[in-house]
C-alpha cells in the first residue's frame, strides 16, 4: 500500500513518548495496540468523512506521519490538532513559573500536551456512549459500532476499524444503546453533516459561545459539551466551569474551601489563559492517570 509522510513540528515543550502513554490507557481509543514507540489508528477526515489510517512516530522536535491517503493541509491540519501541535505551546510553560502548583504539574510530566479525539463527532458519540456507563463497557460497543458500520484500513500491515462517519449513523439502529442514545447518536450525526460538529466551526467561535450550541444538541450536557469542545476540536483556551471531578482536584491542589462556589474555579482557571483547556487536562490526567470521562 502507498503512504504518504510529513512531519509536524512542536513550538514550545513536547513530549510524543509521554502522548503515547496517555493513549495507551485511555479507553476511548479502544485500548490502541501498541509497540511503544508509534501510534497508529484510523478515523474519518472531517473535509470528505472518508476513511484515513495514520501512524505517528516521535521525531527530533516533533513527530513523523505517514498517511494511507495523500496529506494535504486539511489532514496534516487534523493529526496535528490530534497531538495539540496545531497550537504554540511555547507560552503554557511559563504558566508554571507563575502558579507554584501548576509548575509542579509540568516538572512532573514535562511536555504532556492534551491528546485528542480523531474528530469532534467522533468525541460527541463517546460523550453519548459513555454517559452512565463504565468506560469499559462504553469503549466495546463503541468498537462495536465501529465494527459493524466503519470501514477497515491497514496501517503498517495491521488492520484498524474507523468509527463511522455521520452519514453511516444517520438512520442506524441496533447500535447496542438505550433507544434514547440512539436517538441522540442520529441528532448529532444530523448536525455534523450540517457543520456544527467540526473543529473549524467550533474553534471559530468565542469558547462560551462554542459550549452554549454545543448544549443545544441532543444527549449533550455541560460535561460533554466542555469534552468536544476540548479534547474534540481541541480549544486550547476553554474551561467549561461545571465539572465536579475537576473541581475536586483543584480543591484539594490550591486548599480552597469544600464550599467554593464555580465562580473561585473560573477565577483560578482565568489565570491560565490562552492555555485553560491545557492546565485542566495536565491536572486532571496527572491525578487519575487516564481521565474519567462520563457525565
């Protein structure tokens, strides 16, 4: 099979090897077999939905890509989002120097940047899936619809399964979800197909006003709105304000009061702009490994 290779570069601390850890143990990416030393998947590109298997590879000052289709901008463009390599990071470290806490965080995992989700339609199905669920149970029938409704693609000689692009989930049944999920899973497949689950749309929009029209969609709450928009478009600079698992963490990192009310969490969040969605995430996957990621 042809491939085609490019390289991304990092501006700022960056950390493939760590990136990879994350992946490995998070169970929205199904458990992603891996060698240790490459991270290879399949997923639909947000321009065409068509199916794409990447594999990336650390590299002096970045990473190494290779694609199964030829990488134009818009796809070098998305497995860059995928990494958080899309966004000058030269700045978060700086942070650190300012927030005792924060800097503690960084030494710790030096170059973690946030690991996303191959696209915001395909965060938006987990956020369904997951809710009132184990994670376990949600990533195998996550996979499962993926089996049945995506398409396979050979990246480095080994199969992988592509979760379905809308078009394939918009009159779907028998997903193995509650009736009710399933109806939410076809709603947000009607609206990325209208353009409102891509990280251009997303991302073009100020974060609260982002996160507000994300609410408006079917099965979507304040947790899985902050979680597409975050680790889904890959916002660098959002903080939903409303998570009670973060805020537990925080709590306990600044010693504030068991009672602070949301307000004393977005007032220590302002102090991590343009990097809010970044800080969030290091605390949060530093305390719990690979993060909790249900409603």
């Amino acid at each position: 099979m042809t491939t085609h290779g490019f390289t991304l570069t990092a501006e700022g601390p960056f950390d493939f090897a760590d990136s990879l850890r994350f992946v490995e143990d998070w169970p929205a990416t199904s458990a992603l077999p891996s060698d240790g030393r490459s991270l290879r998947f399949a997923y639909c590109a947000e321009a065409d939905w068509r199916p794409i298997g990447v594999s990336v590879t650390g590299a002096p000052g970045g990473v190494a890509v290779t694609t199964t289709r030829p990488a134009g901008p818009a796809i070098r463009g998305e497995v860059a989002r995928i990494l958080s390599l899309d966004v000058d990071g030269a700045g978060f470290a700086k942070l650190g120097e300012a927030d005792p806490v924060l800097g503690d965080l960084q030494r710790l995992r030096p170059g973690l940047r946030p690991v996303c989700f191959w696209s915001p339609w395909e965060a938006a199905c987990w956020a369904v899936i997951v809710q009132r669920s184990s994670m376990l149970i949600a990533s195998r029938i996550k996979q499962r619809i993926a089996e049945r409704y995506g398409a396979r693609v050979e990246v480095d000689g080994h199969p992988y399964t592509a979760f379905p692009p809308p078009v394939s989930l918009l009159d779907a049944g028998g997903l193995g979800l509650p009736v009710q999920k399933e109806e939410w899973v076809r709603g947000l497949a009607r609206a990325a197909l209208d353009g409102l689950l891509t990280t251009e749309h997303l991302r073009s929009l100020a974060p609260e006003e982002a996160l507000a029209e994300l609410r408006a969609l079917p099965g979507v709450g304040p947790f899985s709105a902050g979680l597409i928009l975050i680790r889904g478009a890959g916002a660098p600079d959002a903080f939903p304000g409303d998570e009670p698992r973060l805020f537990a963490i925080l709590r306990e990192a600044y010693g504030l009061a068991e009672d602070a009310p949301p307000s004393a969490y977005r007032k220590l969040a302002e102090t991590w702009r343009p990097y809010r969605s970044w800080a969030s995430f290091l605390f949060r996957a530093t305390a719990y490994g690979v993060m909790d990621e249900r409603d």
